[in-house]
C-alpha cells in the first residue's frame, strides 16, 4: 500500500510540473520559489510577491 501511494504521488507531481510547463508556455508568468530558503525567508518572499502582483492589478 505504502509502495502504492508513492508512486500515485510520484505521477501526481509530474502532472503537475507538465501543467504548470504548460501554463508558462501559453504566456502565464509562473514565479517559482525555493523550498529549500527558511521558513521566514520563504514567507517574505511569498509576501513581497502577492503584495507586487496586488499593487500591478490596481494599476
């Protein structure tokens, strides 16, 4: 079972790297963020980033 649910979620994050893939290749800006920065850093990137895409959309 444990073999099972590793491969099922193995074939779901290759759908979902083709999806996004693709969404880049149709024109959607995608901003990719490391998983590896500290959790504090990730959050402030994260934070600068909707904060960015907020302030363009108003504009």
């Amino acid at each position: 079972m444990f073999r099972q649910l590793e491969i099922a979620i193995h074939q779901f994050a290759k759908r979902q790297m083709t999806w996004f893939r693709g969404m880049e290749k149709r024109g959607t800006p995608i901003h990719w963020l490391s998983s590896t920065l500290p959790p504090d850093d990730f959050t402030s990137q994260v934070l600068t980033l909707a904060t960015t895409l907020s302030n363009n959309k108003n504009n």
